[in-house]
C-alpha cells in the first residue's frame, strides 16, 4: 500500500478563495482524522471518521471549515473563504481502531 | 479525554539507550497507550502501542507499568536520526460513534541527540 495520500503537497491562494485538501486513506482503514499543524497551537485534531461518518468535529475553528468523506476511499476539507490566519500544515491520518495511525506527508497551505 | 504527562524535553547521547516517561493516571480500561514522533520538517510517525503487556518493535520498546498509570518508550540506542518530539497518546479501542477512537496530540518531549 502507498500510504496515506494528500494532495496537494503545497497550496498558495489568496485570502477569500476557497482552498480544498484532499486525502486517500489506507484501503480497509475506518477511521480518518484531519489535523492542523502550527507552531503555535502544535498538532489540532479538526475532525474525525469513523466509517465514512464524522464522529467529533469540536475541532473545526469555524464554518468556514468543513470536511466530507463520501466513500471509504477519499475525504476532502474545503475552506471557504480562506484567511491567512489558516495557513497551517494540514495532516490527514488513517487506521483502524486497535492499531496505530498512519499519516499523510501533509499539506502546506499559504494564505495570502 | 484522559491526559498524559510527558517532560517537555530529554537528551541523550548518540548510541546509549533512552527512557522517555509517560504518566497516565485516569488511564481507563479499554485505553491503549500509543507513541508517535515527529521528526523536523515531517509528518507524525507511529512508533509503537500497547495495551497490557510490554510491547517490541524494531523502532522501539514500550514497558507498560503493572497499575498501567504510566509508561515508558525505550530507545535501544539513539542515533541522531531519533531527535524528534515524542508523543505518548491514550486511545479508547471501543470506538464507534462514542467518540472512542479519538487520537489527541499533547505537548509531547523533545529529545536531542547529541553525538
């Protein structure tokens, strides 16, 4: 298996756009989770799925984020309108419940 | 969410063994005790898990105490490729839409290696 996959790896937009970040979990994982990494607030969980359905989405800052997973082989956060205060590295992870996670290389979001 | 303790920061010599203490004291029972690292400029690796009993992996040892309240991950020998911030996780096995499952990130400890 190729690991988790994001894409993109890197994504400069400017600030009001929407911005879509997309991940490919590991085949016959259940759970997905989206973090956001700064150096101020360290590694966030956003969001997480279990079974394609999100379980906790405390995490989401705002409506401005959201995220889907509308099979069990792809999910997507969209930001809408961007702000330069999201830039971050964005990190999706996937496993199964009694085993440890694995994650993407990450994206690198720049709003400008 | 049931908390761990972690020192903020460790160091140790390149090639000598490595403690990293990890204290859980609300640990509950269907609570794993997971370890990730994250090295400079990378994503979170996965490093180790366990429930009970003491775990071995070719990265690492994981030497679970007997109340389960704390833990420590062992390095057999640091290499400089092991500085990283280390991250000690509990994790609910049940899962489901209990909210078990979750995977929270602390502060973790930094460890330097130094040759």
């Amino acid at each position: 298996d190729a690991g988790v996959i994001q894409s993109p790896r890197h994504e400069v937009t400017e600030m009001g756009q929407e911005v879509t970040l997309r991940c490919k979990p590991i085949s016959g994982h259940d759970y997905l989770f989206w973090y956001r990494q700064t150096m101020m607030r360290g590694l966030e969980l956003l969001i997480y799925f279990n079974n394609n359905v999100p379980i906790d989405d405390s995490g989401m800052p705002e409506d401005r984020f959201s995220a889907k997973m509308p099979n069990a082989s792809f999910s997507t956060l969209k930001i809408q309108p961007s702000e330069p205060r999201d830039s971050a590295v964005y990190f999706c992870a996937s496993s199964l419940v009694r085993a440890g996670a694995f994650f993407g290389q990450g994206t690198r979001l720049t709003v400008v | 969410d049931a908390k761990t303790t972690q020192p903020n920061s460790m160091e140790s010599n390149e090639e000598e063994p490595v403690h990293l203490p990890c204290n859980h004291s609300t640990i509950s029972g269907t609570d794993y005790i997971h370890w990730y690292r994250q090295l400079p400029s990378q994503g979170p690796e996965y490093v180790i898990h366990g429930l009970t009993s003491n775990v071995n992996n070719r990265m690492a040892s994981l030497a679970i105490a007997e109340d389960r309240k704390s833990s420590t991950l062992i390095l057999h020998r640091a290499t400089l490729r092991d500085a990283a911030v280390y991250y000690c996780i509990l994790r609910d096995y049940i899962g489901g839409y209990n909210q078990g499952g979750k995977l929270i990130f602390g502060q973790g400890t930094e460890l330097s290696v130094k040759p």
